[in-house]
C-alpha cells in the first residue's frame, strides 16, 4: 500500500512539474513574439532559452535519480540521463547562465562595457569546459566510483568520487557567484536586477544543501520519499530564477503594456541610465532617450538652443555660445546688429 502510495506521489510530482514545465515554454514563447517589447529586451533572451533548456535536462536527470519505476534503467541510461543531462547539460549549466548573467550586470552597470570579444570567450570558455569535464567523467569513471546501475532496487546509483566531484564544481561556481555578487552591490541600476540575483543565489545555496543532505537522510522504507524531494528542490531554483527575470515584465506587458513601457522609459531617463539600458537591450545610441517624454523635451529644447543660436542678433545675448567661441578660436568672429557689418582678425 505504501508502495502505492509513493509510486502515484512521484507520478503526481512529475505531472506537475511537467506542466510547469510548458508553463515555462508558453513563457518563452511569448516573449519571442514581443522581443521588441523593451522590458522584455533587456532581460537577455537568449541567456533565458538556454536556462530553459538545462531546466528540461535537469529535470530528466533529478527524475532518474530519485528511484523512479519509470524507465528501463541500465548502465550507460544512468549516465546519460544523469550525468550528461541531469547534471552536465542540467544543473552545472543553470549554475553557468545565473553566473553569466551576473558577470553581464557586473560589466554593463559597474564597467559600464558590453562583454564582447576574449571578456565573453574566456567566461564561456570556462564554463562549457566545467560541464564537458563531467560529461567525460560521467563515462570514463568506472561504475564503482562513478554511475551504476542495481537491479535489485531498480535504482541509478552514483559513486561517492563522482559525487564529491559534482559538489566540488558546484561549490567552486558557487564561491565565484558569491564574490561577484559582492562585487556587483554596488551596481546602479532600476528594476531590481542585483536583488532578484541575491534571491535566486540564496535559493539555490539552500535547495542545494537540502538535496545534499537527501543523500545521507533517507526518509520512509524505500526512499521514494526522499527521490520525490530531490525532484521538488532541484525544481524551485531554476523556477525562482525564470519567474524573478521573465514574471514582471510579461505580466506588465499582458495587463497595460504602453503604460508599463512608458513607465520603464522614463524610470530609466529620470535615473539618468538610459546609455546603460540601451548596451543591456542591445539598442541603438539615444534610443530609449528618443522614446521618453522627457528625452524628446530635452531633444526639442537642444534643437531650439541651436537655431535661436544661428539666427542671433544684436545686443540680446545667444542662448548658445559654443559655436560662437569655436569660430573665435579659428581667428573669425562675425557680428549682426542693425547696420551689419563684419570683422577678421589678422
């Protein structure tokens, strides 16, 4: 009967992420379809399809590894869906987007530079070369100290070594994240971007260590229990983390999207960041300025400042005197009062 039970809780879980799952994807899709939409723009899109694809991998891995009935297991399915998706492509790689995203914030709004050339080459470069690592190890390393399959318990089992060597890497992203996030603390920015890191940082250190702890802690007489809340709490950060970056600006843009955006524009200019906006969204120079009210008010009032400069005449002193003392200095200088005349210095 406990069997049973377990068995349809695992089943209900599966479900049940599956669907937030699609959630996700319907998410994403949306926000494919408004890509131009500003807010949406400037949440780095293609770092957000990438985070939904480890979520995905780490999902199939986090369900092989709970002692799931599910699947026909054997040796080389445990290290296929555990070690190369579950954690490779999985949890390593949603650990690699979070940090890049936070390396990006570190170089727009402190460095005030788009990470381009050998400062995005070498992060990546780092990154991919950490879960390649693992996928290696998840085949070279013999199943006593790496993946095996038991019969018996029809459960993928995972070797201390290789286990211990996970939880390193991990722990080294994770050191990484914190000394950036420190760093990044100090970053000027308007809609919450260091606090939504600090959340979903804090989130994946803690489910982190609850799902280290399931390892040692077995609960109820054939562990389903314990499988069923490594699913769950390897499931939450990545969730807090796509619903922090991605939530807001779709529900702003479902439920009053001109107001919202004209809202984010002038936000941005009040805060005097639109240059910072403009390199986070990848838009042209002056773009978000052009689109605010006061942006347009300040252009309006530039190009007045201008003519009323070039029509200037006789006592009533310009409104502008930079063209004024640029003609001064190359030696020419001219004058209109009622009866015009002109003057050139030798």
């Amino acid at each position: 009967m406990a069997g049973k039970t377990n068995s349809a809780g695992e089943i209900a879980i599966v479900v049940m992420c599956s669907l937030v799952l699609v959630t996700n994807f319907a998410a994403l899709a949306y926000c494919y379809i408004k890509r131009n939409y500003l807010p949406i723009r400037s949440q780095n899109l293609i770092n957000m399809y990438f985070t939904y694809v480890s979520m995905m991998m780490s999902f199939i891995g986090s369900v092989f590894v709970s002692n799931s009935q599910f699947a026909n297991k054997e040796w080389a399915v445990c290290a296929v869906t555990i070690g190369w998706l579950g954690m490779a492509l999985g949890v390593l790689m949603f650990v690699a987007l979070l940090l890049m995203r936070i390396y990006k914030y570190i170089n727009v709004f402190l460095l005030k530079r788009r990470a381009t050339g050998i400062y995005f080459i070498l992060p990546v470069a780092y990154l991919v070369s950490v879960s390649t690592m693992y996928a290696i190890l998840s085949f070279v390393v013999s199943p006593k100290s790496g993946y095996s399959y038991d019969s018996k318990t029809n459960m993928c089992i995972v070797g201390t070594p290789l286990y211990v060597i996970g939880v390193v890497l991990l722990a080294i992203q994770g050191v990484i994240i914190c000394a950036m996030l420190v760093k990044a603390r100090k970053m000027e920015c308007c809609f919450n971007e260091f606090r939504n890191m600090l959340i979903s940082v804090g989130v994946c250190i803690v489910c982190g260590i609850i799902v280290l702890a399931l390892r040692f802690v077995k609960i109820g007489s054939d562990n389903m229990a314990s499988g069923i809340l490594k699913i769950i709490f390897m499931f939450i950060p990545q969730q807090v983390y796509f619903f922090l970056i991605l939530g807001p600006p779709i529900y702003h843009s479902l439920k009053h999207g001109e107001e919202h955006l004209a809202h984010f524009i002038e936000t941005i200019e009040k805060h005097g960041l639109a240059p910072i906006y403009e390199m986070a969204g990848k838009c042209s120079l002056g773009e978000i300025s052009s689109m605010s009210e006061s942006g347009r008010s300040r252009n309006i009032s530039m190009q007045s400042g201008y003519t009323e400069a070039s029509q200037f005449s006789g006592n009533v002193p310009a409104p502008s005197s930079n063209r004024i003392a640029n003609e001064e200095t190359r030696g020419t200088r001219h004058v209109n009062n009622a009866s015009t005349f002109s003057f050139t210095e030798n």
